[in-house]
C-alpha cells in the first residue's frame, strides 16, 4: 500500500453535521454581491458570535489587505470572498450580520512577498484565523502533497501561487456565551501530586472504559480512570498536549504520527483525535467536569515556543501568512530565515505585544472557557526571552502576575530551551514551579551507580536550596520527577542501558544517548529471578525517593503499572502499544505501593514545605539533621563521599504528623547493613523491599540487657521511614 495516498493514520473525517447553524444559513447561501461587511470593532480578536451577527478582528501590521473567505458547511466550497473593511492600528476588522455560531470561514492576507525582509504575503493561500476556537480539518486529514507550501522547497524564496483553499484547515464559529462556572479542586502545593499523562495511551487499552470512548477524552474521564486516579490519590493530571496538533510531513510519510501532540496548529481548539464524539469542546469540558467532581485538578502541556509551519521550507497555514515578520524572530543577518530556539523550525515572538497578547487570551481561554487549573510550558525560557537572553522580569511574566485570570492557576515550566543559556532551571519568577531535572539526575545516579555525593544526594532530597532559596522560593517550586514522557519509562530506566528506538524511523539516532539508566546486569526482558528482583527493589527505591522528598512529585503514567515502552526513549511518534499503557499486564503490587507512598505524603509530609534550619527548636529538637548509619551527624568528609550510598535523615519537624519525629533512611548499595537509631520509640511505616511497602515493626523504649542502641537492618536499595511511636502506642512487636 503507497502511505503516502493514505490519510495519516488516526485522522478522523471531518464531522458531517456542524453545530446549529440557522443563524448564518441565510447569509452563508446569499449570493456573494448581497453580503456585506460593516466596519464592526477591533476587538476581541477572533470570530465573536453576538445576538446580530459575527464580528472578525485580525491582527497584521504589515498586510496590505485582508480578506474574510466563507465557505460551506464541509469547508470545501468557497462561497465569498470579502474583504475586511476597517482597520485600527495593526486590527483589521469587520462584522458580518445575521451570521451566527458554525460558520466556516478562513482568512486571506495580501501585502508585499520580501523574504528577505521578513515579509511572506500570499493571497494565494488559505489562513487559519490564530484565535479559531473550533477548526474544521479538512475531509480525509490534511494532505501534504497540496499547495500549502510557502515556496517550492527547492526555492524558498519563491512564492507559490498555486490555492490551496480546499485542502487548507478552516476556522468554524463557535458558540458564544458567558464561561461556564466551574467547581475547581483547588489543592494547596503541599497537597499537589502531579500524573503526568496522554489522553489516548491512558485509556487505549483500560478494561472497564467503552469501546467508543478508549483514548478519548470521555474514556479519561470514565469511571474506570477516574477510579484508577483516585486509587493512587492523585490530585492533578498533567496532560501531555492537547491543543489541536498537525503531524510533520516526515512523519506521515513513514506511516506515523506526532503522536506527543507538541506541534501545534490551533492554540484555543482541543485535538478532534482525542474526542469520541463530533464536539471535542464539549467533550473536553465534560472530562473536565467529571474530574473535577472526583477532587482531580487539570493542568495541560502547552506549546508556545513554536508552531506547526516550521522553517522557512514549511507551510503557510497561518501566523507566517498573516504576518511573518511580527509572529516569529527572524535572525537580522537573514530574515528569510528563522530563530530555531524551539528546534522544531521556528521561535514565537513574545517581545511582541499582540503575540504576547495571543498566548495569554489562550490561556485566558482555556482557564474561563475550558475549565484547567493550571499549565505546564513547553520550553518556556522562550516566554522570557525579548532582546535574546531570558529575563525573568520580561513583559510575560508581568502581564501573568497581574492577570486576575491567571493568578490562581498552576503554572509549571520546562526551563530550557535551545536558545542563548538555555537552561535556566531554579531562575523562574515566584509562585512558578519548575521541572528539575537536577533532581532527576543526581536520584539516578544515587540508586543506579552514577557519580554523585551524598551531599548532592541529600541536597536534592530536601528541595534543591541552591536552585531555589537564594531566590526566597519555597522547595514546593521544584518539580522532583524520576520519569517523563521524555526519556525511558520507570521499567525501562532499569531494563535497558542503551536507547532502542529502531521503530521512529531514524536509524535509532533519535532520543536522548546519555539516561544514567542500568539493566541490572541484562538488557530487555529477562525471566532471571536475580535481575528482576534487583529491578523490583530499585523501582519501588526510586518513586519512594520522588514521592517523599521536598518539592511537588510528579509521576508519570506508567510508573505504577511497571510499563514498557521496550527501550523506546524517544517514543513521540509511536500511536500503538509502544506508548499505549498495557493494563492487561498492570503490576497491581505496585500500583498498591505507590497509592501507600502517596498516603504517607499526604499523612505525614515527611520533608515538609519550608525550608529546614538545622537550628534547635524549643523542646531541643532540630529540625532536620543528616545522619551517617551510624547515627553520626554527617561531617564535610562525609558529605563529600562520592562511594558511600548510605544516608539518613533524622526529620524534627515534618510537615504535617501532630510533630512527630519521622526518619527517613536510604541504602543504594547492593549490601545489607544495619542503621543505628537516634533514642525513642519507632514504627515503621514503609519498607520499599516489601512489594506493597508494608512491614511490621516496633523498635525502642526499654531495650533488652546488654543492648546499648537499637539497630534497624536495613536491606540492600531499599528506602525505608520508621516515625515515632505516639504516647498511647503500646511498645513491643517485631525488633531488628
């Protein structure tokens, strides 16, 4: 079979039967000399439905012209071409009466062809309004053999003049209406656990969740998700992509998809794949709903470092044709290139006051209109960055901390781009949390014999306060993760040493060489009793570290199941089993483990959310001490040893707990070894050897004849918390 005569895999037919369209019927079928456009107002940009018919607002400073196109109902036949009649300052606007909710329209903008002046005008093609808050992809999926090119490929400083229109994405009008009132969570950082997760692979293959709805928004939001979120006791689900996506031409031409979603056409419209039904807003607002209801947070990925239109041998879909020089930076020596700080082609203008504009009615939108709690940025040094290098004062960051929409939502970034010093991990402004890969790393080669200190080791544990206390940010800013979506899963990080990414159609040269993972001494799937006990023990070692340390944990989806992507660390382009989570195989000890994890974390907050002292408190306690296993406080030597793989941490002030001293204790070695106990009387509360984490033990009090201190035998990579016993606990039980 030729794919390439193929629509790309998983693309839906566009729906048959848009929304209720009565309103615009009459002036959709008039002919073309009996429509009229009136001057109509500059603002909101967009297409707004009102009781009298549709207002257009389309930003370009350079256009010479801009014309409204209708279209009917399947977006194929171009029924009117009328150009927008007023313009104030860089808004061309118009309104157009007795249209309504459902009409299919595009945009056409005519002005000077200069590449090399940034200018790539061509009323030639068909453009997707930026602010479309539905679009209507085009009948059998977006083809790209079609004219949609800026310029042969061969010649990019060429203009095409071949239409496009009938192949192109076009906006639809959607309804209009006051936000919805939502009934938000709203859980404090203290209480937040982040599920990093995609829509489709979640529920692909969940028992328990409609056929119809499998990888949906609706299957997210079935009982049998939400029962499986609730089990872990999830607060937030953090979701990769879901804006409305287009799949790179490469990748359609190998039978794949972008199946990540971080390449983004329509910034205001949820991804149609991803609904069951012909109406993903409403859909998407349903799951929101429900999860909701369930006490569960939504925080969604976006992506506004770059758009789907690429480089300069890209298509014209939208911003490049409506006004290319103010939508993206363009290098000064070479403005028919582009600034590539996103590495997929093209970088964002967010020195631009209408780009900046454009993201955050956005994200205005998806807040009022869509109902998240809250964002994670993809790349976000790009939202910082005006004159080149990131600033964490620029204009985006202002205009969020004083927005009376944004103030109360989550907002999460990925600190680094490939742009000027790029990597700006613990730099963001206050109230931003961030994702530490510091953390990631130094855990890693802790538990999986990298090089690290214990000191590094230890530092990481309780809020990475070289990041984030010199700047008076609190340890919940820092996003401590193990896994993402972006790298190995938490069973391959421990099944494979090398990346095996055969399947994405490059040579296995994609994806990140450098994982600090281990095999345990046998790489891929093996039925050795030796090997996969040493994975068991360093699975369950691992997300006790992420889960109880100082920061906001974020587990990814997958991690309690033991899911395998096969060696797959770059698995973007994978819509099959490689991403989708096999529940038919799903480890339930685990999943029992890590919910116990998560109610410690929620019971106890073991590394509370300040920051610690080390000073004595008034009944003579520290806050927090770092010992050695023989219940030594840890000195600059001790610190500074890059072998030792033992490290405890004596807590006096836990986050919550009534004031019970808690001790947290950690053996990365492959030995057992027993760790002396400060004075008292001790429960156990998680010993991650056992597979659901549990373990009788009481220790303390009197001692037995001739017992001097109380030792706990702590096994080989193992994580264990013992908390002090209350005064109405009875002493006795198992000793070590």
């Amino acid at each position: 079979m030729d794919r390439l005569k193929q629509p790309p895999p998983s693309v839906p037919a566009a729906p048959t039967a848009p929304p209720p369209a009565a309103a615009w019927a009459g002036a959709a079928a008039a002919p073309a000399r009996r429509l009229q456009l009136s001057g109509g107002r500059p603002w909101p940009l967009g297409a707004v439905a009102g009781a009298a018919g549709v207002n257009f607002a389309v930003f370009s400073a350079h256009a010479s012209r801009v014309e409204l196109c209708l279209f009917d109902e399947r977006g194929e036949q171009e029924l009117a071409r009328l150009p927008l009649p007023a313009r104030s300052g860089d808004v061309w606007h118009g309104h157009l009466p007795g249209a309504g909710p459902g009409l299919v329209y595009g945009l056409r903008a005519d002005g000077p062809w200069r590449p090399e002046h940034g200018h790539r005008f061509n009323p030639h093609k068909l453009l997707l309004d930026p602010w479309a808050r539905e679009i209507l992809v085009p009948p059998g999926g977006f083809d790209w053999r079609r004219p949609h090119g800026s310029a042969d490929a061969r010649h990019p400083i060429a203009r095409d003049e071949r239409d496009n229109a009938r192949w192109a994405h076009k906006a639809r009008v959607a309804e209009a209406g006051p936000p919805p009132a939502w009934q938000r969570p709203g859980h404090a950082l203290s209480d937040t656990v982040l599920y990093e997760v995609h829509v489709r692979s979640f529920t692909r293959l969940m028992p328990g969740v409609p056929d119809a709805e499998r990888g949906t928004y609706a299957g997210l939001a079935s009982d049998a998700a939400v029962a499986h979120l609730r089990r872990l006791g999830i607060t937030a689900v953090s979701l990769l992509p879901v804006h409305h996506k287009l799949d790179e031409e490469r990748l359609v031409a190998l039978g794949l998809v972008n199946h990540w979603g971080y390449n983004t056409l329509g910034f205001f419209a949820p991804e149609p794949r991803y609904a069951a039904t012909p109406r993903p807003r409403e859909e998407f607002r349903a799951m929101v709903r429900r999860l909701h209801a369930a006490g569960i947070e939504v925080i969604i990925d976006v992506v506004f470092n770059h758009t789907a239109e690429g480089d300069e041998r890209g298509p014209t879909l939208s911003w490049r044709g409506l006004d290319n020089a103010s939508w993206y930076r363009l290098p000064q020596a070479q403005r028919a290139a582009y600034e590539n700080w996103s590495g997929c082609g093209n970088t964002l203008a967010m020195q631009h006051p209408r780009v900046l504009q454009f993201v955050l009615d956005s994200l205005r939108h998806w807040v009022q209109h869509m109902g998240v709690d809250g964002f994670r940025f993809d790349l976000a040094p790009v939202l910082g960055r005006e004159a080149g290098p990131f600033e964490r004062g620029a204009a985006f960051f202002k205009a969020v901390a004083q927005d009376p929409v944004l103030q109360g939502v989550k907002m999460i970034a990925e600190p680094w781009d490939l742009g000027p010093d790029g990597y700006q991990v613990g730099q963001f402004p206050d109230g931003w949390l961030e994702w530490n890969d510091r953390f990631r790393d130094t855990s890693r080669a802790f538990w999986l014999g990298g090089d690290c200190t214990r000191g590094e080791f230890a530092l990481r544990l309780a809020g990475s306060a070289d990041l984030f206390q010199a700047r008076q940010r609190p340890p919940l800013e820092s996003v401590n993760y193990i896994v993402s979506h972006d790298g190995f899963s938490l069973a391959d990080l421990l099944s494979y040493d090398m990346r095996h990414n055969e399947a994405n159609g490059e040579n296995n040269r994609d994806g990140h060489p450098h994982n600090l993972s281990w095999n345990c001494g046998f790489e891929g799937p093996t039925s050795d009793p030796d090997v996969l006990e040493r994975r068991a023990r360093l699975q369950r070692a691992l997300l006790a570290v992420m889960l109880l340390a100082q920061g906001t944990p974020m587990l990814a989806a997958g991690c309690e199941i033991g899911h395998t992507q096969h060696g797959n660390n770059n698995p973007y382009c994978q819509d099959n089993p490689i991403t989708w989570l096999d529940w038919a195989r799903a480890d339930e000890d685990l999943i029992d483990y890590v919910a116990h994890l998560v109610a410690l974390r929620r019971q106890w907050l073991p590394l509370g959310p300040r920051w610690y002292t080390g000073l004595v408190d008034a009944r003579g306690r520290h806050d927090l001490t770092w010992i050695r296993r023989t219940g030594e406080a840890m000195s600059p030597e001790h610190w500074n040893n890059r072998t030792s793989r033992i490290l405890g941490a004596h807590i006096g002030a836990p986050g919550r707990g009534g004031g019970a001293q808690l001790l947290l204790m950690m053996n990365g070695r492959d030995m057992d070894t027993e760790f002396r106990l400060p004075p008292g009387r001790w429960v156990a509360e998680l010993d991650s050897t056992q597979p659901l984490g549990r373990v009788a033990w009481r220790g303390g009090g009197a001692l037995p004849p001739h017992t001097s201190a109380l030792h706990y035998p702590l096994r080989a990579r193992s994580v264990v918390l013992l908390r002090e016993a209350g005064p109405n606990e009875a002493d006795g039980g198992p000793r070590p």
